[in-house]
C-alpha cells in the first residue's frame, strides 16, 4: 500500500448512494455523496436526524453496502468490515462479560504478527492514553458512562486503525464529561494523527473538533456545505470564536432546511 | 428484634411435620394410607442403612447426567444453527417448538420398542426431555444477542467461528444458563415417569424404588422417595444453578 503517496486520500466517496426498503416505501438514505477524506484529517459529518450521516458511517465501515457509487479505503474497495476501520458507538458496546483490559485487547488479538507481550503493552499504553490504566481489571458495569466511553475509545484505537469512525459517541454523557472527552480526542487526534471521521448533530461539537465540517441536509442525505476549520488546537468548547462559527453553520443548516420546505 | 432468616421456616417446618405426627398418631387417618413423618424417616435411615437408597440415587443421577448432557451438547449446536439459518429454524425451530409441549413419558413407549428394556431406552427418554428446551432457549437467546456486540465484534475483524465463540455465545450465555435448568428440570421429570412405568433391567433407581413402594403397600417408602427426589432437584438448583446464575449477573452488573 502506497501510504507515503501524499495525493492519495485516505477515504474516497464517489457518488454513493444508499436505499433502504422499510415499511413505509423506498427510503434513499443518502444521495449522490462524493467527498475525499486527507490521510490524517478530522473530518465531521453534521446534520439533523435524518440526513443518513449514521447511514454513511455504516458504509464506510461496511455494516451496510451502497446502492450505487463507490468507497475507497486507499486504493482498496471498501466491502467488509474490517481492523483498518474501527467504529466508536454511540453507547460504548463494550462486552459486559469482559473485563476493561480484555475488552481493550479484543481488537489487539485479532491483529496477527503481535506476541501476547507487545498486545499486553499497547492495550495498557492506550488505557493510559485516556487515563484508565488503573482501572484494567474492572468490569464496564463499574465504570461511569464517561469513563466505558474512554474505554470504547482504547479499544477502537489500539489495533492502530488506519481511520477511526465515531458515531455519536458523546450524545449519551452529560455536559462536563463530554468536554473532557473533546480534550482527549484532540490531544490523542494531534499525538497519533489518525483519520478520524465523526458524526453527530452537535454543530458546536463539530466545530471543536473537525478540521473540516460536512453539513448534510436530510430526505434525502445530500452534502449542502463543507465549511474548512482553521482554530488553533487544543479548542474548547466555550471559546467565543468558536461559537461564532458554530453559529454560521447553524445558519447555513436552517436555510438549507427552510428551502427545503418551501420547495 | 430482627431474626436470622432460616428461623421461621424451620419453626414452620416443624410445626407442620409435628401437627402431622400428632394428626396420624391420635389415629385420625389410616396409617397404611398417610404414613407419619416418623416412620418416613425410619425407612430413609433403614434404607441408608442398607445402602439400597444410595444405590438407587445414584443409578438415578448417572442416568439423569448422562441423557442431560447428551441432551445439551446436542441442544446447543442445533439452536445455534436455528438462530443462523432460516430454513433451519422454520423447520427443526418449529419441530422443537411442538416436540417441546409433548411431555416426554409419551417417548415410552417408543423407546420400550426401539431399544427394549435398557439402559439407551431411559436416556433416550431423558434425551428427548432436555433437548428440545435447549433447542429453544438456545435459539432465543442468540437471537436478542444486541445487534451492537455483533457490530463492534465484526468491526474489530471478528468474524465466523471467532465472532461465535467470543461475542455470540458469551452474550448468549445467560439465556442459555436458564433454557439449560429448564432442560434439567424437563429432563429430571421425563426420567422418574420413565422408571416409574417401566421396570429398566440394567439398574434399579429411584422411579423403580417409588413404584416397588406402592405395590408393597409401604406409603412410607413412596413419600420418602418423593422427598428424595424433591431433594436432589433442590440441591442441583443450589449447588450448580443458583451460583452458576447468580456469577452471570453479578459480573454483568445485572440486578442482584
């Protein structure tokens, strides 16, 4: 795999379009979406319910398949789930009949070429990365929501991904620990450099975390704005330059929104 | 004042049990018909003695342990395989479901013909008490193993065999647990009406002492098996099934 190619995006869409049948008819959950992800960028995918920004992060991580269009990993077709593209959920679905350092080498294991060692060690290197290296031996059910969250995050990063997905990771916490957690995605996010893709319908979360922010609108999902993000990092959530962005995506979002409607 | 738990069940028991002595004694009923407690436990410790009791509980269990876990072992996979595989579970589901509502002693008579009086006739019986339960609980619980375990698994590149072994079948696992008391239960119930209906040549039980009690006339025999038999269900339940359930919930964080 040609990494150092610097041209070539970590992720590529190419007018991806996906269909559901449900009950209620044929529901096109995101239309004609084409976007180039850069090998290191933190990229956002921000919308209302309804925009199938879920439903990309579904294909990118090849839970579902498109209807039409392609999706790139590298060069690669995207086709099966797999350790190159690690999911963060919404809730943390760590395994309740493991214990927090087990559920951390689950990914780790299934990674070959590593001794027991080494998988040992880098399952406790990223514990300590996000401050639970004294809780190895405690069971999820012990943990506070934040704190299984942090786990879930470990877990997805230590088999080293080469994208790190997260769907809606932070809606189910409360406010103090969700700004914590924005901290340590971005100390991780400039330590390791990873790619990571987020969904959420949080705009200011969006803005204090992407490099770039794709606004989605919904029925059907189409990308409306890519709004380019140039804070200085570490950001915090309640910094005034920030809100003032946020408030131009939201801006955007509602008139996208409106003329939906009118239409 | 608050009492340790075990005193007013113990107090109860021996109120009733005393009540009953008294009530037999004072000669109200036939004696042949309602043994007292007293000689119950005469015949249990006569029959301890003589280690006929102990022998017949143990040829008992041997047969209740092997058809259970033959019963299990075929139970699990074909659940498992009903779960994965719609036709399968449209058929062999369906079958399980119907086979599962037949009370087992209606296996006897087959088994009498199929394998005459042996040993393989009541295991086939207990066999087919266990099974079909299994089949079920096995089933369900795979099948509301939460999807999201399933996601993450295959996300973190588990797949086939690894994906069952290490997020189906532990998500499973408590569901499981239960659909295999039930199974013990079905399989203990299908094992003493086998014994008890049919005289096994290969070894003498528990169903065989019950049924060798009524025809002596010895009402004191009959309960006193029954209570043997009430006996070792509890026991199973306390000392394999309680701890094995309890363990689940606790290191799940579920409940009590």
């Amino acid at each position: 795999m040609s990494n150092d190619k610097v041209t070539t995006p970590a992720l590529t869409l190419r007018n991806v379009t996906k269909r559901f049948e449900g009950t209620a008819g044929r529901v096109t959950a995101v239309e004609d979406i084409s976007l180039d992800v850069r090998e290191g960028e933190f990229l956002v995918l921000v919308g209302p319910s309804g925009c199938g920004k879920s439903t990309l992060l579904n294909l990118l991580a090849g839970l579902e398949h498109t209807n039409e269009g392609k999706i790139l990993l590298g060069e690669e077709p995207v086709r099966l789930p797999g350790r190159d593209r690690l999911v963060m959920f919404q809730q943390d679905a760590l395994f309740p009949w493991l214990n927090v350092l087990e559920n951390v080498l689950f990914g780790l294991r299934l990674k070959p070429g590593l001794t027991e060692e080494e998988r040992l060690e880098s399952a406790r290197y990223y514990l300590s990365l996000v401050g639970l290296a004294d809780k190895e031996k405690a069971r999820p059910h012990e943990l506070s929501g934040g704190m299984r969250q942090r786990v879930a995050l470990a877990r997805s990063l230590a088999p080293n991904p080469r994208v790190l997905l997260m769907d809606e990771p932070f809606s189910a916490l409360d406010a103090l620990t969700r700004d914590q957690l924005y901290g340590d995605i971005q100390q991780i996010f400039t330590k390791r450099k990873k790619t990571i893709i987020l969904v959420t319908h949080n705009i200011r979360e969006a803005v204090c975390l992407g490099d770039r922010v794709v606004l989605l609108s919904p029925h059907p999902g189409r990308i409306r704005e890519v709004f380019e993000i140039n804070l200085p990092r570490p950001r915090r959530i309640n910094d005034p330059e920030l809100a003032s962005l946020a408030a131009k995506v939201t801006a955007a979002l509602s008139s996208h929104l409106n003329e939906g409607v009118n239409s | 004042m608050k009492l340790p738990r075990p005193v007013i069940p113990t107090l109860l028991a021996a109120t009733f049990l005393g009540g009953w002595e008294w009530f037999v004694q004072a000669g109200h009923v036939n004696e042949v018909l309602v043994p007292a407690p007293s000689h119950i436990f005469k015949w249990f410790y006569e029959s301890l003695a003589n280690g006929e009791l102990l022998s017949a509980t143990c040829v008992t269990m041997r047969r209740l342990i092997i058809g259970f876990a033959i019963g299990a072992a075929l139970g699990v996979p074909l659940g498992a395989l009903c779960a994965r595989v719609r036709w399968i579970r449209d058929t062999l589901g369906v079958l399980a479901l119907g086979l599962q509502t037949l009370p087992s002693v209606c296996w006897v008579p087959l088994a009498l013909l199929w394998f005459g009086q042996e040993e393989s006739a009541v295991l086939f019986v207990v066999v087919m008490g266990t099974v079909w339960a299994v089949v079920i609980a096995v089933q369900e619980s795979v099948l509301s193993v939460q999807p999201l375990y399933l996601r993450a698994g295959m996300t973190m590149g588990s797949q086939g065999w690894h994906l069952w072994s290490r997020v189906i079948f532990p998500a499973a696992l408590p569901g499981i647990v239960s659909g295999m008391k039930q199974g013990w239960a079905f399989a203990w119930r299908s094992l003493m009406a086998a014994e008890i209906f049919v005289v096994i040549l290969s070894g003498f039980g528990l169903g065989s002492l019950l049924h060798a009690g009524r025809e002596l006339l010895r009402m004191d025999q009959v309960m006193g098996v029954m209570a043997v038999v009430v006996g070792v269900g509890l026991l199973a339940d306390i000392i394999f099934f309680a701890p094995l359930e309890r363990w689940l919930r606790h290191s799940r964080g579920l409940g009590r």
